[in-house]
C-alpha cells in the first residue's frame, strides 16, 4: 500500500475511533459512578450498624 492510501484509510477511521473512545469513557464514567453510590450505600450501613453498636454500649 502507498503512503497515501494508509493516511486516507487512517482519516476514514477517524470518526469511529472517536466513537469508540467517547463510548469507553461512558463506560467507565458510569461504571465510577455506581461503585461510588455502592460504597456509599455500604458506608451507610456500616455506619448505623456502628451507631447502634454504641447505642448498646453506652
């Protein structure tokens, strides 16, 4: 293949390289986002199970 051939096969390509990349980091924006509300939801837990522990003890 000439030089010239691999650049315009290369700017074809372009826009679904863009795509994929604009799909993964949604991806993992929303992958990040659910494990933040999971340890949320976890803290929480801990936290009212900690509270109550001391409620007992004191």
């Amino acid at each position: 293949m000439k030089k010239e051939d691999i650049s315009k096969a290369a700017r074809a390509l372009l826009p679904l390289i863009f795509i994929l990349i604009l799909t993964a980091v949604l991806n993992m924006t929303t992958f990040a986002i659910g494990v933040m509300e999971r340890l949320v939801k976890e803290s929480y837990k801990i936290g009212y199970m900690f509270g109550s522990l001391l409620e007992v003890i004191i």
